[in-house]
C-alpha cells in the first residue's frame, strides 16, 4: 500500500510544475518530492504489519509549508480511501524545513 501511494503523491506533486507561474517558469521542476527510502522490516516470511518512507519535496512561493503539508495529507487521504485501504497513512514531519 506504502509504494502505490508514494507514487501518486509523486505524480500529484511534480504535476504542479504545469501551473508555476514566473519566476518559477525557468525552473524545469520546482514541485518536487523525492522518494530517499522505504522501510518495511518483518520477521522471515511474514507479510510486513507497518512500513514507512522518507521523502524530501521543494515547492516555490506562494504555496507554503503549511499548505504543501496539507496538500499531500489530503492527496494520500483520497488515494487511500479510492483504493480502499484499511487505514489512513500517517505523516510525521520532521528534518530541515524551512
């Protein structure tokens, strides 16, 4: 469940770059989210009860930490409940933000 939604709040991030408005436009790609790992460590042979990822996104202004923080919670929140999984993903923020 970790790997499908990782990748559609990457898709949903980096699709932001279409609406960048200038000075942003000479950037490639200021919306970013970077996938840095995955973890879902279990006993040998068992199905992995949790797993986690940690990710690192840019973003330019105007969008703020704030609201990109709320943007991805509400992103997995919507992929979660379409694919019907049985629990929400959580986020905990932590690092260098700024």
């Amino acid at each position: 469940m970790l790997s499908p939604t990782l990748l559609n709040l990457r898709e949903a991030f980096f699709a932001l770059n279409a609406a960048r408005q200038p000075p942003w436009t000479e950037f490639p790609s200021p919306y970013q989210l970077v996938i840095q790992a995955i973890d879902a460590d279990s006993q040998r042979f068992c199905v992995p009860v949790e797993a986690s990822a940690r990710c690192h996104v840019t973003f330019p202004p105007p969008d703020t930490l704030d609201s990109r923080r709320a943007c991805l919670e509400a992103e997995s929140r919507k992929h979660a409940q379409a694919s019907g999984y049985p629990h929400l993903p959580v986020f905990t923020w932590e690092g260098f933000a700024t």
